[in-house]
C-alpha cells in the first residue's frame, strides 16, 4: 500500500507586481524574479537584501522605471531608493551589505535626564531605583555618575544663629531627608540693600535646585505623570538669565507659565527648543500647548471657532481612534487642532502653507511654529496609513445625530464629481456644470434637513447613485437607529427596485419622476401656501396616484405635481409619505438645492476638490466597467455610418442636378455615378459587418479584463476622506457661528457667512492670566460688524471653552473704536 505524500497546507500564491509598463516583480514562494520586456534579469530569495538593493539600483540607472515607481512597487520609500543608488556608486555591491544594527556604542544620558539622576540621588533614592524612573539599567546609571564625577554630598554641620543683631545670611541647603529648606527673606533684603555684598549667586543655584527638587518629589509620588514635566529643571533658568537672580522670582516665573496650561514647561512661551530637544531624546509623544502674551497675531479671529469646533467632538474623537506618532513634537491632536485652523482660514491645500508665516500660525497652537508643508503632509500620510477615516466620521456623524435629532428628519443625497488631470487613468465621469465626460471621482455627500454635512462617501467608479444608495442608506440607518426619516435625492437615484429596498429599510423616499411624464390638466392645479423654516411659500399644485411595477413586486407612490409661474413646464415629485401637506412635499424636494449650494460653497472656501495624497491604492478588480473594445467598435459604427450619410447626400445633389436629356434611365444614372455608388456600397456593407461584430461584444465586463493586464487603481482615499470630513467640521463650525450671529447682525441672510469668514482673520492680542486665555480682536471694517462680533464674543464666553490640550478657559473680546 503506497502511502500519500505530505504537501504543505497550503502555499504562497504566485503573483506579479507592474512596476510600469515594461517592468515586473514576479513573486513565486520564496523567490523574487526582475523581469523587464519580458527578459528575467535577477533573481533572489526572499531575505537577500543585497540582490533586492541591486534590482532597485538597476531599475533606476539602466532607466528601466523611475524612482517612485520602484518605492512603490518593493514596498519602500523613494528615498531607501536613493541611499541604495548612492552606496552602490560610492562603493559597488559592498555598500549593499547591510550594517550592524542597534547602538554603535553605549548610551549617554543627555543633559535632562542628567539632571533629574541627580536630584533624585541627592534625595536618597538608591541606583537602581534611579534608573527605573529614567527607563535604563542600573550600570547606565553608575557609568553616567562616574561619569560626571559625582559624589555623594558629605554631612554639613548646622549653622548657628549669629548673636549680632540684624539681617541674617544663611545658605540654602538640602537637609538629610533630601527635602530643601525654605530660603530666608532677609537674603533678599540684604541682597537689595548691599548688592556687592550678598552672596545672591548660591542662593539662586539652590532655588533652582530646590524647585528642580520639588518637582522630582512630585514625580516620584506620582508615578503615573507624562515624561513632560521631567524637564522642567531646565527651564526654570533661561538662556541669559543672571545667576544671581533673586529666587523668588526664577519661582514666581517658573509657577506663572504653568497656571492652566496642563502639561506646560516653565520658561520662554514662543521658544520651545526645549521640547524639540525632548522630542528627539524620545521623551515626550506631543509637545503640550503654552501661551503667553503677544500682540498683532495674524488670524487670532480664527480661535472664534474653537467652542463650535470643541462641541462637535473632533479632537476628542481624533485622540480616541488615532494612535500617536511615537515621539514627536508635533502629535495627534496638534495635527488635527492645525487642520481645522487651516480650513477656516481658507488655507485650502498644505502647499499654501508656504505663504503663511510659521511663528504666527504657531501662536494659535501655543507652539513657536506651526508645522510646514513636508511635516504636515507626512503627518497626515500616517494618520491615513491607520485606515480610520471612516470610523472617524462615522463617530462625528453619530454624535451629531445625538445632538441635532431634529434635523434628521430629512437627508439629502447628492454626488459631487471632481474632476481628475493627473496622469492616472481614471473612469470617466459626466461633468454637469463644464458639459462634459472628463475624468474624474464622484464623492456621495449625504446632508441633514438644515443642510449641514453628515456622511461622504466616495463613490466606487462608474458607479451610478442608484446604485450606491442602497448601502448609504444601510449606513445613515445604523446612525438614526429606530427614528424615522426621509431620503431626498434627484432623478439619478430613480429606481423602483431602489425604492423597495429603501422602503424596507424603514426610510421614505422623496424624488422626481424620471422618463415620460403624462401632462396634467390646468385647471386641476390649486395654490397651496404653507410656511417652513420661517419661510413662506405659494404654489401651483396638484397631486396623483402613481402606480410603479418592478421584478418582483409592485409599489404605489404619491405623485405631486408643481406648474412654473408662466405656465408652461410641470414638474413632478413622487414621495411615500402620506403625512405631508402638497405644499411641504414640494419645499422638501426643492430644498435639495440647499445641497448644491453647499458643494459651490465647499468649493470655493474650502476646495474640496483638493488632493491631500498625490499616489494610487489597488482598486476593486471584480468589478463591472465599460468594454473599452465595445466602445472602440461603437465608434467605429458611428464613423461608418457618417461616412455613408456622407456619400448618400452626395449621391442625392448629383441625383438633383442629374440632365435626364443625356440620362433619361437610372441605369444610365448609375453609370455616370459608379465613383459615387461603389464606395456608398461597400460603406453600407461595413455598417452591417460592424453592427454585427458590436453585437457579439460585452457592453460591461470587469475592470482586470478592461486593464489587459495593467494594474486596477484608483486615486488614495483615506487622507481625502479624512481631510473632508475635517472641512465639513469647519463648516459645521461656521455656521453655528453664523446662528449664534444672526439676532445681531441685520444682513445675516445675505452676509452671515461672509462676516464670520472675515472674523477669522482679524488680528489681534494674546494675554495669559488667572487661568485665562485672553483674546481681543482688532476692530471689524465697519461699526455695525465690530458690534455683532462684540455679540458673539459675549455668546462664546457664556460657554466656558478651554482651549484643547490646557486648562485656560478662552475669553474673547474685540476693540470697539
């Protein structure tokens, strides 16, 4: 009896990676092959990283692809292509050879955490205990003392009281609990009255060692505290500073910077050079917000919308879902605190960042520079990287619900195309407002009854809205829970088999009629008048029942239909709900054109259609696109059949103009135009090959068949998600301004928005103080405006917002002159 072979369970997949058009990465097991114009050129196994660097090399200087083609295909950054290319010229196979890895030679404390071994040994606490505190071993700490020549400070005899009357001088000195002793105020009254004589220089070295002292007691006792606040040792003495300050007043500062400002480090506000070097030493994950005074801020009007932004959630949500970038300065929420920023002060893509001054937009964040172009766009490339986007505007959305539970009675659906001119191929897309198929990714936003922004999706390509919202609505549902509510969307949704699946979804729909609409009568139209939204409004209307049949069932649907002012053009309206007046059905689905207004607004303020990612994602390959060789050879019929209109009008002037004394007879007819008849012949027998070859062809296959080969991609969505879902906050944000504004502000309908877009960039000053982050605006450009904004600034300090990350409470005013 022969006994079965074992084979694996089960085996790597082969497969081939397109660097470009000439160029593949063949996968087979454990081994890689570089194949260019069909000629394998290397092969290595899986872990040679010598072979993997050399096929990167040759790639790039034979010319066979570019260097981001080749990143992007090995899985590496374009610069891990460069290094390798440099090496390999600087010293040919060998500098391919991988280094050792790890430390190179042994660790050094740096000059912070120096500083706290040492206060913390001053204090009693053993090596060891040392160095769990500062995360290395016991021997680290022993090197490091030796090191610096430490040594244990020897027992001191106390002082005894002079019996000469007056100021005494005693030193400062640790006493043998390690806990410093409070320093005299006669120091000071000596050192003011005799300054060459005071001895102010050992005072002031023990405050600082004394406040360093203090705050590493407040360590220890508190174990659980960020790294942060370790370094404030070096801060309590600035760059410059005398030495011989007095000490009360290095502690009054040192108290004075971190009055509210949760996590702040003592010294200098606007220089944090401090935290940069903590940030490289790996001690802190985010440098926390400071402020201090300063004047003429450029764009302080910007911080008007911090409570509207903090209400929605954002960075509480952004900090729940989004991991931290390690040690940085720059952390999560400074990322997402800077976003928003930039959006309402129409800084609309990270390139405009170049145009704007870091050390200002750096005072709104507390921070002495705002990140710039390159930080910022890697930021976000590594937020998107986590594949969040959609868990974190589902969140925002879910809170929002929660919060506005009456404007969810009404959703309105609506694609947004952006037009694409990059070098992607992309599907195209019909362009309404420029009349056009041009390439493109259509966005689907879904906007409450007051026309707020609440979900996007982005659309899989050429796909119709039809088609699209039956999963919108699955996801709106388990946002709205068991409330009702009402979908409105235009005629591109319209699908009788659509409207069952809504229907069952609990949902009533609200569209127009598509495809041949039977006239209604005039004299069966009636004015109907209502009032909505404080608005009133008159129409001519009448209504109908609407009987509708698709496979597998049929649906009965209420039909009103509006006549225009002149008379002359009927629209229809099909809804289920059974509830509302005639009047209110048609307000309803005409306020869907709340919803293009949003995306023309959208566009212009905050350019949504911007790209934060420049580079492709794998994109669905199973799914159904257009033939390219059906549309190749539907061309091909269309020029055919032009081309025997063409020689059939020709042949019909000659016909015409024909002298029937020489050629009475069509025979004769015929032969005088053979040059004419022979090619209309052979074009009408094309026409006929064609059609039937048309026939034979698929109108739709799948997108790897319509690829022939190359790779299915479409354009990266997680950053745009992420970054529209932040704009539409912004937005949110705007307008609930653009509420709190509208009792003070006379022209509110017409110029609402736009004063509150021109608040955000008054200047203005900053001042710290009683827990308090004070912020008073420059006057407006009119009285009228620096009035309703004064209003506002009322409003807005009525709700006690602390300003994230800190524990200053915001106060707002502006200069009335």
């Amino acid at each position: 009896m022969q006994l079965p072979v074992p084979l694996p369970a089960d085996e790597t997949p082969s497969r081939i990676v397109h660097i470009n058009a000439r160029a593949q990465l063949h996968y087979e097991g454990d081994m890689r092959a570089l194949v260019v114009g069909g000629i394998p050129l290397l092969h290595w196994s899986i872990g040679d990283v010598v072979s993997e660097s050399y096929a990167k090399v040759i790639l790039v200087r034979d010319g066979f692809a570019k260097a981001t083609e080749v990143a992007q295909a090995f899985g590496c950054n374009r610069m891990t292509v460069y290094r390798a290319q440099d090496r390999f010229d600087e010293r040919g196979l060998v500098g391919l050879v991988p280094g050792k890895r790890g430390p190179k030679h042994a660790r050094v404390l740096g000059e912070v955490a120096t500083r706290r071994m040492v206060v913390l040994k001053r204090q009693g606490l053993s090596n060891v205990e040392i160095a769990s505190k500062l995360g290395v071993t016991e021997s680290g700490i022993r090197k490091a003392l030796r090191r610096i020549g430490y040594s244990s400070p020897a027992p001191t005899q106390e002082e005894l009281k002079s019996a000469v009357p007056g100021p005494q001088v005693s030193a400062v000195r640790p006493d043998e609990s390690g806990a410093p002793e409070p320093a005299s105020t006669a120091v000071a009254e000596r050192g003011a009255a005799e300054p060459d004589k005071a001895p102010q220089a050992p005072v002031a070295n023990a405050a600082v060692e004394a406040a360093a002292m203090a705050e590493a007691e407040r360590e220890a006792d508190d174990p659980g505290d960020s790294l942060e606040t370790q370094v404030v040792i070096a801060a309590l003495v600035e760059p410059g500073e005398s030495a011989g300050q007095p000490a009360a007043q290095a502690q009054a500062r040192a108290v004075a910077a971190a009055v509210g400002q949760a996590d702040a480090l003592a010294g200098d506000p606007w220089d944090r050079s401090l935290d940069r070097l903590c940030a490289c030493m790996g001690l802190i994950s985010e440098a926390p917000p400071q402020f201090g005074d300063c004047q003429g801020v450029t764009g302080l009007g910007a911080l008007l919308a911090l409570p509207a932004l903090m209400a929605t959630g954002v960075f509480d949500v952004a900090a729940k879902l989004y991991a931290g970038f390690g040690a940085a300065f720059y952390g999560v929420r400074t990322v997402f605190v800077c976003l928003s920023l930039m959006a309402l002060l129409r800084v609309k893509r990270a390139e405009q960042l170049r145009h704007h001054s870091p050390p200002m937009l750096g005072r709104l964040l507390g921070l002495d520079r705002a990140p710039e172009v390159k930080t910022l766009r890697r930021r976000v490339e590594r937020l998107a990287r986590q594949g969040k986007s959609e868990a974190f505007q589902r969140e925002l959305a879910r809170r929002r619900v929660e919060e506005h539970p009456e404007a969810m009675g009404f959703l309105y659906v609506d694609g947004h195309v952006r037009v694409y001119s990059g070098e992607v191929k992309l599907p195209k897309a019909h362009v309404t407002r420029m009349r056009l198929s041009m390439p493109a990714t259509v966005d689907h936003w879904v906007n409450d009854r007051d026309g707020e922004p609440l979900l996007v999706f982005t659309a899989t390509a050429t796909a119709a809205l039809a088609k699209e919202m039956l999963a919108i609505g699955r996801e709106a549902r388990q946002l709205l829970g068991d409330r009702k509510a009402t979908i409105v969307f235009d005629r591109g949704g319209w699908s009788p088999k659509l409207f069952a699946a809504l229907i069952e979804l609990r949902f009533d729909i609200l569209t127009y009629r598509k495809g041949h609409i039977p006239s209604v009568r005039k004299n069966r139209f009636q004015q109907r008048t209502g009032t909505f939204d404080g608005r009133e409004v008159i129409y001519q209307l009448a209504e109908r029942e609407l009987k509708l049949q698709y496979p597998g069932g049929k649906l009965s649907l209420r039909e009103v239909v509006r006549l225009s002012e002149d008379g002359q053009h009927q629209t229809s309206i099909v809804t289920s709900r059974r509830d509302l007046t005639e009047a209110e059905v048609a307000y309803r689905m005409f306020e869907r054109w709340r919803q293009e207004n949003f995306f023309k607004y959208m566009g212009e303020e905050f350019e949504i259609d911007a790209l934060w990612a420049y580079g492709t994602e794998p994109a669905d390959p199973d799914r159904e696109v257009p033939n390219p060789k059906h549309k190749s050879k539907l061309h091909a019929l269309r020029e055919a059949r032009a081309e025997v209109a063409q020689l059939e009008r020709t042949l019909g002037a000659a016909a015409e103009h024909n002298e029937e004394a020489k050629r009475p007879t069509m025979r004769g007819f015929k032969i005088a135009n053979s040059s004419i008849g022979q090619p209309l012949r052979e074009a009408r027998d094309k026409v006929q090959r064609l059609r039937e070859e048309l026939r034979a062809i698929p109108a739709r296959v799948s997108a790897r068949e319509a690829a022939a080969g190359k790779p299915v991609v479409r354009l990266k969505t997680e950053a745009k998600r992420l970054t529209d879902t932040i704009k539409a906050v912004a937005y949110q944000a705007e307008t609930a301004l653009f509420r709190l504004i509208r009792p003070h502000y006379s022209r509110h309908e017409d110029e609402g928005r736009k004063l509150i877009a021109s608040a955000m960039q008054l200047a203005g000053d900053i001042e710290v103080g009683a827990g308090e982050l004070r912020v008073t605006l420059e006057p407006a450009a009119s009285p009228n405006r620096t009035h309703a904004i004064a209003r506002l600034c009322e409003e807005l300090n009525a709700t006690q917002t602390v300003y994230p990350g800190t524990q200053l409470r915001l106060r707002y005013a502006i200069r009335e002159g």
